[in-house]
C-alpha cells in the first residue's frame, strides 16, 4: 500500500519529533509532571490547549524536543486536522506519553484530510507535515479505505468541467471497475434512446459532450444486491431557464452525488463488502444549444410516466428517474442515492447537513445512527406527500417543478420516489458536497459528506 505524500512510515522516523497530545481537561495534570522550566514555558506562551495553536517545546540546547498540541474532542475524526499545515514541515510521531489520543484509525483519517489540498493547476505554498505511521496504524485498511473515498470524491468536484465532463466521469468509472475486478457498461448519446432512457437523453443532448449512463456490477451473484446511484450532471447553466452568474460559477459541483457513489462503490469494491452492487451515474452536461430541452415539453422516462417540463433548472431530477427506474428493475435490498439536487435543502439545513429522505422509518434511524457514531452527521427529511400536489400537471402524469418554492427539497424526493417501486428500499442524499470556505479538514470546495455515515450503515446491514 502507498502512503500518501503526509504520511511517514517508521523507517522514515529518524529525527521525528515527539507530538505530545493533550486537551483542557488533561493539560493541567499534564503540565504538573514536567519540569519547571517546561512549565514556565507553558506559562509564558499562555498555551491553554487551544486547538490550532501548537506549542514547540525546546530541549537544553534550544533545539525543539517536542511539539504539544492541543486537541478539542479525541472521539472526533477530524481531531488532528488542523495539524498539518499548522505544524512546521517536517515529521512528528505521535507520543505514547500523550494524555489523551484519537485512536489510530481517526489519527491517520484526521491527518490525511488535513493534509488535503487540490493541486492538480497550483503547487500548494507549502508541504503538509508527516506523520509517522506505527504498524497498527499502517495496517488499518478502513481508515485508509475512507480517506481514499473521500480524496476522490473531493479530487472529483474540484476539478473544473473541462476536465471532469461526462466521458472523465466514464474514465474513473473505468479505472474503478479495472482495479477491483469490476464489469464496465456504458450507453451514450442516441443509444440512450434505443435502450429506453430518454429522459437521461433529453437533458444531455444540447451538449456537444454526449451524455450517457455509466454503470458497473460488482460482486457474487449469491450476494444481496445493492444499487448506488449519483446524479452525474458535470456542468448545469440551468439551460434554457438558465442561472444568473453566481449561480452558475460553481456548477462544477453539480456531478457531486456522481463523486460521492463513486466514492462510496470504492469503498464496497475495495472492502470487499459482502453484496452485488450496481453502480449507476447518468452523466451529462446541461447546455444550451439549438437542441436544449424547453420548458413546456413533455419527456418520456423510461418508468413510462410522461413529465412536463417546468423548469430546464430542475434537471437533476431527470436524469435520475431514468436511473432509478432501472435500478428498481433487478429489486435490490437497497437502492441509494446521492444528489447536489436542490438549494432549499442549504436554505433549510446549512452547508454542512446533507437531507436524508427514505421511505423506511428503520432505514432512517440505521442511516441516523450511523452518522452519529462516525460524527458525519445527516439530517431527515419528511416525504410529505400532499405535497406532490406542487408537481400536479395539467397535460402530463406530473410536472418536473412548480410555481410554488414551498419546500423545494421535499418535493424534489417526492418526484424521486415515485420511480421507485413500492415496497422498494429507498434512501435519497441531498448534498451540498462543498466547503464555503477552509476549516481544518474541510478545505474550501469540494467535500465528501455523509461518505463515512452511508459506509457505516453499509457495514451494519451487510456485515462480514
């Protein structure tokens, strides 16, 4: 297994500086075993084990003997975070005199997220600290599985949409399938309409980029089956409504729930999860040209439902009823999916909780759960159904949008569900997938949300 670049293994560990953690609550016994000169040194900078200010510790010679570093919560997996960019380049090791620690799982996550930082188009201005990793550290395949999903996931919708469109979006699809044994399908453009996806066709075909749905089947066939889905639309001017400025600048983003099935299918494949999955991401760009669906058309969907078109802005939708629908067709245990599709769900929920609706009580109290124990929390959302009244068609089964901007996400589920069959097991994402603005292990752009909350919820329901 390569280690990332922040990382050091303990042959790498010669002049590593001891990293001593502590938090408010053990600082003070802490700093009563040290020697005097040590306390007065702690006094003198004021260090109160703030997180984001570490403290070197210099030896007789002046030299630094070790660093301390203040940490907030050691449960949280983020609790080093901050450490990497803060610290001066170099490498450290984590001291066994610490008083308090992270575990290493959450110790080599927070770090590497940490460390995290898009430098496809710009050398970042300096190099992240290292840190050693021991051999339990070393050897914990899940910790590493999750930082690698969630780089890939970041990596993805930071990368602009000339080169993240929807045949790049085949291309790590493809890559996923050859490194874990998987089998690659993939329909495009007028095919789309051969096989009985119009709707997926419909949205991308103003594009001189033609959309297609990319899939790939996973696993023992004895296997319960699950079905991953992510909205794939890798650029998104609204189309003919088309978005002001603002809202079109970063619409890069608009394929996040395509990065983050991606990620988590990496996940499954990489874990070897007991399951058959199904991948599924309709990719498209949502341009505008002499061939741009128009507001006040009708699209088929492969389901059979006829759908006015109210609104070119609310195309997320289309793509994935298509997707849905033949998801549903092989009856997985489970059907998730994951989507950048509204921005009443930031009005309602913030950028940082991603809108959880599924159609199972028990489902969404496993899917709580699990966010609650991997602090990746999500928030649930009604599937109002009178609701639906807003997407009420006079001249088709219903309507893609409304007049009304009553509860914007909740009736964008509610058009989603009625692709899925009854009975189906069901979960749909609304994510936001973006940092605003940098935080320790949350860099501005793009963010894997809810990433290690649906791997969790996965592990419980498919154990090993």
């Amino acid at each position: 297994m390569s280690l990332p670049p922040c990382f050091a293994t303990p042959d790498q560990a010669d002049g590593a500086l001891p990293l001593v953690l502590v938090d408010r609550a053990s600082l003070p016994a802490w700093r009563d075993r040290q020697p005097a000169a040590v306390q007065a040194w702690l006094d003198a900078h004021g260090f109160n084990a703030q997180p984001g200010a570490p403290l070197m510790i210099p030896g007789a010679d002046g030299r630094p003997a070790h660093f301390l570093a203040g940490i907030a919560d050691p449960a949280d997996p983020l609790a080093l975070a901050h450490l990497p960019l803060l610290l001066p380049v170099g490498t450290y090791r984590l001291s066994p005199d610490s008083p308090v620690s992270p575990g290493p799982g959450n110790a080599l996550l927070g770090w590497g997220l940490g460390a995290y930082r898009f430098d496809r188009y710009l050398k970042p201005a300096r190099a992240p600290a290292r840190l050693v990793l021991d051999a339990s550290q070393a050897g914990d395949a899940e910790a590493f599985a999750l930082l690698k999903a969630s780089t890939l996931v970041r990596d993805l919708i930071n990368t602009p949409t000339e080169h993240m469109g929807p045949a790049e979006l085949e291309g790590v699809a493809a890559r996923l399938a050859q490194a874990y044994g998987g089998d690659l399908t993939v329909i495009e453009g007028e095919s789309l309409l051969k096989h009985n996806f119009p709707a997926i066709h419909a949205v991308g075909r103003a594009s001189h980029r033609a959309p297609r749905l990319i899939e790939i089947h996973w696993g023992d066939p004895s296997h319960p089956a699950l079905a991953i889905v992510g909205k794939g639309v890798c650029f998104d001017t609204g189309g003919l409504d088309i978005k002001p400025a603002d809202g079109m600048r970063n619409m890069k983003k608009d394929m996040g729930g395509a990065a983050h099935a991606l990620g988590l299918a990496q996940l499954v494949m990489g874990l070897k999860l007991p399951v058959r999955l199904h991948l599924l991401v309709p990719a498209v760009e949502n341009a505008i040209g002499p061939d741009a669906f128009r507001p006040g058309e009708v699209l088929a969907t492969r389901q059979g439902l006829s759908v006015e078109v109210d609104n070119t802005d609310a195309e997320g939708r289309l793509v994935l009823c298509d997707a849905l629908t033949y998801a549903a067709e092989a009856k997985p245990g489970l059907i998730m999916d994951f989507a950048t599709l509204t921005g009443a769900a930031r009005i309602a929920l913030g950028p940082d909780l991603p809108a959880l609706f599924t159609n199972s009580d028990a489902l969404a109290a496993d899917y709580l759960a699990a966010g609650e124990r991997t602090r990746d929390p999500l928030w649930r959302m009604p599937l109002w159904r009178p609701y639906l009244s807003y997407l009420k068609s006079g001249i088709a089964d219903l309507a893609n949008s409304g007049a009304s901007r009553m509860a914007g996400c909740v009736t964008a589920a509610l058009y989603l569900e009625r692709f899925v069959p009854e009975g189906q097991a069901w979960t749909h994402v609304d994510v936001y997938s973006w940092n605003d603005t940098d935080r320790p292990g949350k860099p501005a752009g793009g963010e894997a949300q809810g990433l290690r909350a649906a791997w969790q919820l996965l592990k419980g329901r498919y154990p090993q």
